[in-house]
C-alpha cells in the first residue's frame, strides 16, 4: 500500500500466530488485518527510501541498529552462556569493541544490515538482535542470524524476530536463497531455524571448538512452496 509521500512505503501484513512460532502452518481463524484477534499477530513493515527497514511484531519492535545499542551489545556479548557457541574476539575487550563498532558501523549494502530487538511493552528493553548480511560479512551468499540475551531466552522471541525476515529477504529485496552456520551444541538456534522454515544443507567446513558447523538453508521456491500450503 502506497502513501501520499512517494519515498515511503509501508506494507501491513496479518499472520497467524502458529506461524510466528512455526513456520508453514496455518491458523484458519486467522481474519486479514484483524489486529485485535488473538489467535493473529499484526506484523508491520515501514521501509524508507534509502534507508533499512523497521519492523514490528505482536510483542516487538526490531529498528535498524546504531551506536545507541553498543553498550547493550556489548553487555551481552560478555555473558558467557550468549557466546559459548559463537567464535569472536570475545578474550580480548580491545579487539571485541573494534570488531562491534565496526559491525553497527558497517554498509552492508542497499538493505542488508543489523537490526535491534525491543520489547513493546518497554521500549527500553533491549532484547538483542537479528541480522542479514552478506555471508561472514563477504559474501557471495546471504545470512541471517540472531543473538538475544539470556532475559529474552525461552519466550519465542528469536523465532518472532527472524520471521520478518523471511519475508523481506524473498519479498523485498527478491533473494533466491538466505543461509545460517551453527554449532551443533546450540540447539537454541538450530530450534529457531527449524521454525522459520530452514533445512539442514550440510555439515559446513567452519570449525568451532573442534566441531564442524551445521550449515541451514531456505530456498525462494521452498518458501514459495510453504506459502501456498498455507493459502
């Protein structure tokens, strides 16, 4: 839907609640743009000319992130449990604040970068973040990642904010393919990715306290293919 300003566009999309929580399903109660209803979740996407999108959920809000975010970023980077499966300068507090300024600082290219979670209840809250980016920051192919702090584990709220994703990655900006690379032991994430509909491709050549990374995958077509099942 168009507005009145031609460099804005603003897209307003109504999905059932199952999907927000597993990807593919669908809820047949589920009425368009009927944001009171419980059983749907009223998922809004502003995305400005020139600039990364926001967008919100039922319980969030993800915003481009900025330098406002560092020391949230930081903070949660230094808990053990967030980044025992995560490989990064995390021993080193020098290199660690290089590498996330440069991470936030960063043009990844026309719409692709890391966005920033907030609770909608509190808009302070700082949840942690979703990702999309050329792979490993290089490319060719395109990943998508999450990190949330441990006050935001077991609530559903990785899947929440990956979801949006999904869709602009293959609505937007018309991928053919989007990746992730996970440890093994992080059955966290490997849950996450399973939700939104990625299937295990192989196990990668990425080593990681001497355990090859998991290597997930979702195809445009394979996307496709879910939607119209849950037409």
């Amino acid at each position: 839907m168009c507005t009145k300003r031609p460099s804005a566009l603003m897209l307003i999309i109504s999905i059932s609640e199952q999907v927000v929580t597993s990807f593919g399903q669908r809820n047949s109660q589920t009425t368009p743009h009927c944001g009171r209803c419980a059983s749907s979740t009223r998922l809004v996407i502003r995305l400005e000319a020139m600039m990364l999108p926001t967008f919100e959920t039922e319980r969030l809000s993800i915003r481009p992130r900025t330098m406002a975010d560092f020391d949230a970023c930081l903070a949660m980077d230094r808990d053990p449990e967030v980044i025992k499966h995560i490989t990064g300068p995390w021993d080193d507090p020098e290199a660690h604040k290089l590498f996330l300024r440069d991470r936030i600082q960063r043009n990844f290219g026309e719409g692709f970068g890391y966005w920033s979670i907030f609770n909608n209840a509190r808009t302070d809250q700082f949840l942690g973040w979703v990702l999309l980016i050329p792979y490993d920051g290089v490319g060719p192919k395109i990943e998508i990642g999450w990190r949330l702090n441990r006050l935001s584990w077991g609530k559903g709220y990785a899947t929440e904010a990956a979801l949006p994703f999904v869709r602009y990655s293959f609505h937007n900006l018309n991928l053919p393919e989007i990746v992730t690379d996970i440890n093994p032991d992080n059955l966290g994430s490997i849950r996450v990715a399973e939700k939104i509909g990625m299937k295990l491709e192989l196990v990668g050549n990425i080593e990681h306290s001497s355990k090859l990374l998991k290597s997930y995958l979702l195809t445009k077509a394979d996307y496709g293919g879910h939607q119209r099942e849950a037409d």
